[in-house]
C-alpha cells in the first residue's frame, strides 16, 4: 500500500506517494497516452470529423491493450475530449462537427494500461491559415506548462506551480496578454482517474501543498485569449469562454523525484507543439 500525505494546505485529502512499481506502471500508460496523439496528429485536417478522429483514437489504444478512460466516465459517451476554438474543455467528439481551415483544436486522451491512467492533452492547428493571435495563444500556453513543469520539483508548493504558470500566461508581450482559467485544475492520477492533490494553473508562491517524492499529477493549464471566466453548456460537459475568444491547453503527467519531477507523457516522435512536421 502507498504512504500518503494529507494536503493539510489545500483540499484535507490522502495524497498517495508512489514508488518504484507506481512510477514505472506511469511511464507505460503515459508513453501509450503519449502514442495515441503522435499516431492522431496526420489525421487533424480541414474536413475531417471529430467523431472520426475520436474512433481512430480509441481503435488505437485497444489494439495497444489500452482502455480509453473517459468512455462512460460519469456518463461521458466518448473515447476523448476534442475542443475547438472557444470550446475551453471536454468537447464531446461528433460526425456533424468537421474541423475548418484555420481552427485551432485540443486532443485530451486518458488511456487505463494494466490499471494505471496516462492523461495528456496537445493542441494543433488545422491547415495553414491559423490566425496570429491563436497562433499566439498556443505558444504562450505551451510556454505556462513547460514553467510550471519546471517548478515541480520536491520542496516546493503547488503555489509555486500555479504561480509559474500564471505569471507565463499573464505576461503582456507587444501589448497582448492572456488569462487563467480557475474552474478547471489539474489532479492527482495514477490507479485512479482523479485523486488528490489539486491542482491550481494560478497561485501564490509558498502557498498550499509541499510537494514530495512519489506524488503523481498532471498540469494542464487552460488558458483564454480573453477573460477567464467560462460556462458549461446545456450538455453537461462542453465548457466555453464566455466570451467566445479562443482558449488553448497543454497537459502533461508528471511524478515528483528526488530531484525534480519526471514526465510520463513526452511525445516520443518530438511532437510537443504545432506545427507539426513530418
């Protein structure tokens, strides 16, 4: 059984704290989560159907003895998340919605492999007329993960992570500057979907949980070119920008070391961020 820590500083919760077999359970699942969306990105194209991309995923993961996780978790009816433009989160996968020229899209997997959960989510851009300010909107939300990656390390506080992301997406460049989501935080992970800690894209240095070796989370911030507030729609699961400016979101699993943290969900054919070659 795993030693647990209570997140007295946040939510009260157990923390599980992972070992050896746990870590290496993480990077199998992770790696196929990670496949899954290497062997999806040909298939983002001007056209092509979100319904269609949703059965090539999870046709990919079982015939790699994986389990799609959000199939018909809390009634959820899909193999994966697939949000366009102001869709913030937890587009539900169609064969009346086609991706158009110049739409940016998030792919969200979660794949259950010898009953351990990798969850890992990238955004692409369909076609080659993206506009500059989604084109933007990408490369700085890709740069928040990448800084809160970077302050996970043992000793530090979820406050640090938050705190890196949102000073990352916050930032006014050349007169544009963008906003944290606060509806939607990232989550312990490993023989469970979601388990503790939770955990914030926005925060204050030194504040919340310490983090420790052997806690396993992701980060997947969500970031609106607008303002952050948000709202679901009448389906239960589709989340929009209230004012329907476009939102992105990177996510990665990662594992607190001695060290630092390691990443469970790297692309292994390099494929971390649009555009995509090859």
């Amino acid at each position: 059984m795993n030693d647990v820590i209570i997140d007295q500083a946040g939510t009260g919760k157990a923390v599980p704290l992972y070992g050896p077999e746990g870590f290496e359970g993480m990077r199998r699942a992770g790696r196929l989560a990670a496949l899954t969306l290497d062997f999806i990105t040909p298939h983002v194209r001007p056209g092509v159907s979100t319904g269609e991309l949703d059965r090539l995923i999870e046709q990919f993961m079982r015939e790699h003895d994986g389990v799609p996780a959000t199939l018909g978790y809390r009634g959820y009816p899909k193999s994966s998340c697939i949000s366009i433009n102001h869709v913030v989160n937890h587009g539900i996968p169609d064969e009346k919605k086609r991706l158009k020229e110049g739409d940016i899209v998030n792919i969200d997997v979660t794949v259950i492999l010898d009953g351990w959960y990798g969850d890992t989510s990238r955004m692409y851009w369909v076609g080659k007329k993206v506009p500059v300010k989604a084109r933007l909107l990408c490369e700085r939300t890709f740069e928040s993960l990448w800084a809160g990656i970077r302050a996970a390390r043992p000793g530090a506080t979820l406050g640090d992570v938050g705190h890196a992301i949102q000073q990352v997406a916050e930032e006014r460049r050349n007169g544009v500057a963008f906003s944290v989501v606060r509806d939607f935080v990232g989550h312990g992970i490993g023989r469970l979907f979601h388990d503790a800690p939770e955990v914030k894209h926005y925060g204050r240095p030194g504040e919340g949980l310490v983090l420790a070796p052997g806690m396993i989370f992701t980060i997947e911030p969500m970031i609106n070119a607008g303002t952050w507030e948000v709202k679901i729609l009448d389906d239960g699961w589709t989340t929009v920008t209230k004012d329907r400016e476009p939102s992105a979101q990177f996510e990665h699993t990662i594992g607190i070391t001695g060290e630092g943290c390691e990443i469970f969900t790297l692309s292994p054919a390099g494929l971390e961020k649009p555009p995509y070659k090859g």
